[in-house]
C-alpha cells in the first residue's frame, strides 16, 4: 500500500512540474507575439527606415505625426502650406456674445451698380458686418459664403470673398449667364467661433475617437484607438509599414497586439465648450445665416455675342474662378465642355472594357451607389461586406466592366470595418498596373476635419507620390480627384465637421495636386453654387453632375 502511495504522490509532482513548464513557455510565446506585434520597422515619408517599439508616452496628447521626420523639401511645402491657410483672427482677448458677429444687424451692397451688365462683366459686392449692439466691428475673421444665382433658370455660381481686417468684406462675381441674378451672402461662423474651432483643432485632436475589438479564443477587450492618444498608458504600434501612417490603440491588459480584429468609430467627445464659447454656435443665430442687403440685391444681365461667349466658356487659364457654374440645373465647367451622360447606355459606352476603382470616404461611395443604380447592367456582386462599409464591387459582363469601391484606411468614422479590410490609399495606387482602359477617382477629406492640417498634409503626400508613380508607370490612366463639398451645420456639427474646417482640406488638396497629371471634379463649388441645401451627401442631381463631369474626364468629347 505504501509502495502504491509514493508511485501516486510522484506522478502528482511530475503532473505539477509538467504544468508550470507549459504555462512559462505559453506566457513566453504571448510575450514574444506582443513584442512582434508592437515592435515593427516601417518607412517614414522622407524613405528612412525607422525602428519602432511599443511606446510609453509622456505628454498629453501623444500625436504619431508629431514624431516623424520630414526632407527638407517637405517640411518647405508644408510649412508654405499652413502658412497660406493662416486665418487672420486677431488676438482680442474673451469677446462676450453681445459683441460678437451678428449676421441680421450685418448687411451688403452692390458696389458696381448698374442699369445692367454684360455676361462676362465682374460684380463687386461689399459686406459690413455688426455686432449685436448693432454697432460695426473693427476687424475680420468671420467665415463667409457667397453665391450669385437665377431660381427661375436653375443657375448659380460662387463668390470670392476677401477680408479686410476691419470690419469689411468684398466679394467678387463673374455674371456667367444673362437675366436676373441674385446676390446672397451668408455667415457660417462668426470670428469670435473661428478662435473656438481653432483651439479645438490644435488642443483636441482626439475629439472624435475610435475603437477597436481584440479577441483570442473566449477573451475578448475593446481599447481606444486614434492618430493622437491621451494619457501615458502603453500602446499598440499600427502604423503602416510602407507608408508610416501613424495609427495607435490602447495596448490591451491581457491580450497581444495581433489579435485586433475590427476597427470602429467609437464617438464624440462632450463638453468641449465653456457656457461662453456656446453662445457662438447657434443654430438659427449664426451658423450659416444670410446676411442681406441693404439696397437692391439683384442685377440684370444682357448676353454678349456668341462669339464672346464662346471665348468666355472655353477659357483656358490657370486658376480660373469660379471653376464652373449652372444653368438649367447643369454644371458647366469654364474649362471644357462637359458631357451630359442621361441614358444609362452613354455611361456603359464610356465604361467600356475598363477597371473603375473607386477610393475614399461615403461621399466617393456615393459615385459608386448611383452608378450600380442607375446603370441596369453593372451588376453588384454581393461580397458579404458590411453595409455602407464595403468594399463593394459590381460587373458587367456583357461589356467587360468592372467597378470597385473601397474605403481609405484610418482615421475613418465608419461602423466595424475589420482590420484586413483597413487599407491605404497609397497602398492600393501601388499594386495597380495601369493604363488606357483603367480609371482611378479618390475622395479624402471629410474623416479628417478633427485633426491639425498636418495629418492631412501626410495622408495627401504619400497619395500623390503613388500617384506619380502609377502615371510614370502607365501614363494613359485617368486618375480624378473628387474634392471637398460643403454640409449643413448645427452647434453640435460645427465643432467636428465645419465648413471652415473643410474648406482648409480642400485648399490643401488643390495646391498638394496642382500640376501632378490628375482632373478634379469640384464639388466644392459644385455643392455652394447649387439651391439645394448643403448636405454632407449631397442630393442626386448634384451628385449626377460630379459623375458628368467624372466621366467626361474619362471620355472627353472629340474635338
């Protein structure tokens, strides 16, 4: 019995030791998959190979492009950029509400006026504005916005406003059709909210803030993710290996860097205002309200000869404004003649035989929900992708086209995007071959309005030299640019959305791409010149006239 005894208590001690052996090599092998996870080399924007391990931070908040390094040739256009996109606010300290913009007790009026005005002729409109004590302002800031347009022709055209520091604002129309026009002027935010929005896009880049699942087998964790992370906890090291994007999450308490699965918009914060600050975002007070006119706020507009109209249309140089106008609901670009593509048999004799990739954020997608709508053949084929999410892609085998659409990589405020799906722009440019029968248009902007303009500046940068790449490479593909678009606007929008903040993007998207070989399709003007309200995914006829105006890109008219 004894013998039987010790041959038991022994085998329980081997069963012991045989435990505590696996559970070391099981924690070794975690620590070694973290550590392969967190530690990566990627390379920087300047083509430097660079080291990174899991950081531990030390101020608040940590920015990933704080800690990058730029060649000197990109820290010249970068600084030239955020230099040319300084709004002039002056420094006069705490403005109480009364003394702040108030667009009803502002006012304009028409300059040039006259018994009438040639199509062609420059229409000069000079806005003062007040506060509300009534009394004029001495100096500039406020945002404005400006459009001159024809309700009975379904014509509209945008406005170049300039400040003059003191209270004074001109703005400058080109009369681009003959009949009635209308002048109208709006403030979309005051000066004194301008100051506001500039705080939080420096001191608050983490405002909006997105998660992200980490799973392995039956645990499960959920941690904070974002280009800027408060606090001094460990992170996760995602940034991108080729084009060392910046992107971080909370590194989790007890599972590995590797096992993220998913990538979501976590939320908004709250209670970035003081009771103060509040005041300057009011819907229905002054956030996108008219300010009108203290005379006639209209002009009448006789034809030229066709002769000059035709010369007037067609005008060819550099940096023409406005870009384009409408009339009769159609966009009309002053530097081509635009096709009108109304039957869905003109769009796939355009398509045909080629590649669309679509890439970007919902507002590209959109180009992607019209096309499969609107053109019976080019069948969506169902990838099981998330809804609104993708990627997405439809065929049309009769004619051989094949249309794809895929989001850019973080940050991105969709719902569960799973994290092999989480794919760069500039990555994707990279593995296209090219040429005459394929067809590229991207849209970056709208998940970028919350972080400093030099995030932006990054992201644009490494797109364009895939860019440049890929029209080195294959030189007969057409690549387009769809830009910013102006939205509507509340208290809550304003402070994460604004249209201050994406007039800045599409600034810095225009010069990034100036002279690079791609078209833009301008939706910025496109959306503010148009009567319908600003909408972040604007209505279907506008939408209709960015997809003429993307597809005469591809098929341009023979002249």
């Amino acid at each position: 019995m004894w013998i039987n005894f010790f041959k038991l208590r022994l085998f329980c001690c081997l069963l012991a030791v045989l435990m505590v052996v696996v559970l070391i090599i099981n924690v070794t092998q975690v620590e070694y998959l973290d550590h392969e996870t967190v530690s990566a080399t990627f390379i920087d924007s300047s083509g430097q190979f660079v080291s990174s391990q899991m950081t531990r931070i030390s101020r608040n908040p940590y920015c990933g492009y704080e800690h990058q390094t730029l060649s000197s040739r990109e820290r010249t256009e970068e600084d030239s950029l955020l230099a040319a996109l300084q709004w002039q606010v002056p420094d006069v300290g705490p403005v109480p509400f009364v003394k702040s913009t108030d667009p009803s007790s502002s006012y304009f009026v028409i300059l040039n006026s006259a018994a009438f005005f040639k199509v062609g002729s420059q229409l000069e409109v000079l806005v003062h504005v007040q506060d509300f004590q009534r009394k004029p302002k001495k100096y500039g800031g406020d945002y404005l916005q400006a459009r001159i347009h024809s309700p009975k022709l379904q014509a509209g055209a945008v406005g170049r406003v300039v400040d003059y520091q003191n209270g004074f604002y001109k703005v400058f129309f080109t009369l681009l059709w003959p009949g009635k026009v209308k002048v109208s002027v709006s403030l979309v935010h005051p000066t004194e909210g301008i100051r506001v929005l500039q705080r939080l896009q420096e001191e608050k880049p983490h405002r909006v803030y997105f998660k992200s699942l980490f799973r392995s087998g039956r645990i499960s964790e959920t941690t904070e993710c974002n280009v800027c992370l408060p606090g001094s906890l460990p992170l996760c090291n995602f940034t991108d290996v080729y084009t060392g994007e910046p992107w971080f999450c909370f590194k989790p308490k007890k599972l590995p860097c590797s096992s993220r699965i998913n990538h979501f918009k976590g939320g908004y914060l709250k209670g970035l205002l003081t009771a103060a600050e509040t005041a300057f975002f009011q819907s229905g007070v002054n956030i996108k309200m008219p300010i009108n006119s203290s005379g006639p706020d209209w002009v009448t507009v006789i034809p030229r000869r066709i002769k000059e109209t035709n010369n007037l249309e067609l005008s060819h140089g550099s940096g023409t404004f406005p870009s384009g106008y409408y009339y009769k609901d159609q966009w009309r670009p002053r530097k081509f003649k635009m096709r009108q593509f109304n039957d869905p048999d003109n769009i796939t004799e355009c398509l045909q035989r080629k590649v669309v990739y679509l890439f970007g954020d919902s507002t590209i997608r959109q180009w992607f929900e019209y096309l499969t709508t609107f053109v019976p053949d080019l069948v969506e084929f169902n990838l099981g992708s998330p809804k609104n999410v993708g990627p997405f892609l439809a065929v049309d085998q009769k004619h051989n086209i094949l249309l794809k659409y895929r989001c850019h990589g973080p940050p991105i405020r969709f719902t569960t995007v799973f994290s092999n799906e989480l794919r760069y722009v500039a990555n994707e440019l990279n593995g296209i071959v090219g040429g005459k029968n394929t067809v590229v248009a991207i849209a970056i902007w709208s998940h970028f309005s919350t972080f400093p303009l030099e995030v932006y500046i990054r992201r644009l940068r490494n797109i364009r030299r895939a860019v440049v790449q890929l029209l080195d490479r294959s030189p007969k593909t057409v690549i387009v640019i769809r830009t910013a678009n102006a939205q509507e606007l509340g208290p809550e929008v304003s402070l994460f959305n604004s249209d201050w903040y994406n007039f800045q993007l599409d600034t810095i998207l225009r010069k990034m791409f100036s002279g690079v070989g791609v078209y833009l399709v301008d939706a910025w003007e496109m959306t503010l010149a148009h009567y319908l309200p600003h909408k972040l995914h604007p209505d279907e006829v506008i939408v209709k006239n960015q997809l003429d105006m993307f597809l005469s890109f591809v098929c341009p008219l023979e002249t």
